[in-house]
C-alpha cells in the first residue's frame, strides 16, 4: 500500500510515490508513530532507493482510541499501517495529501 501525489522536493526533482516506511505504537501511551517517504516513482521504492523527503507523523490518546485501539475495535479494523494512511490523506500540512489515492 502507498499514495500517489505528485510532490516537488526542495532541489525541485518531482515524485509521485509516498510510502509509510516506518511506525511503531506505544500501546500504554497510546501514542503512534509513522514516517511516510517520497520516491520518485514505485519503482526507485522497490530498488531500495534513498527517499527524495520524509514526512514524520504522531497521533496521540485522542486518535488513538478511534483509529489503533485493538480494544475497541473489531480484528478487521485494526491494520495500523492503513489506519496510519487514512490519517495522513486527511493531513493538510506541511504536505496536502487530501488529493491522494491510494496505489
């Protein structure tokens, strides 16, 4: 699973491929991290090569109990990595990913 939104880097290169290539859940701190990257294209993903950005992301007590808690929700809801995908096509700042699809 990944989005598609074509971005412009700081070095102005383009990438349309963003991928969560890290989290991890606290679960006494009910906290999640993730660090979702840009890749020029799937492909440049899968070769292993370096991200053109990173974008890190935390959702803390509030988002945590309506979107990670396996103790309110059912086993089929609870997929953090693409909880963690919903919650970041909703995010506007510092990258709108609200115009993203999922790929």
């Amino acid at each position: 699973m990944a989005l598609e939104l074509s971005t412009v880097d700081s070095n102005g290169n383009t990438g349309n491929y963003w991928k969560i290539t890290y989290y991890s859940i606290d679960i006494p701190g009910q906290i999640v991290d993730c660090e979702i990257c840009l890749f020029k294209d799937a492909a440049a993903s899968a070769a292993g090569k370096s991200p053109m950005q990173k974008q890190a992301f935390e959702w803390g007590p509030g988002d945590y109990a309506g979107n990670f808690d396996p103790t309110t929700l059912s086993a089929v809801d609870v997929n953090p990595q693409e909880r963690a995908y919903e919650l970041i096509k909703v995010a506007t700042v510092p990258v709108d990913f609200t115009t993203s699809t999922d790929v």
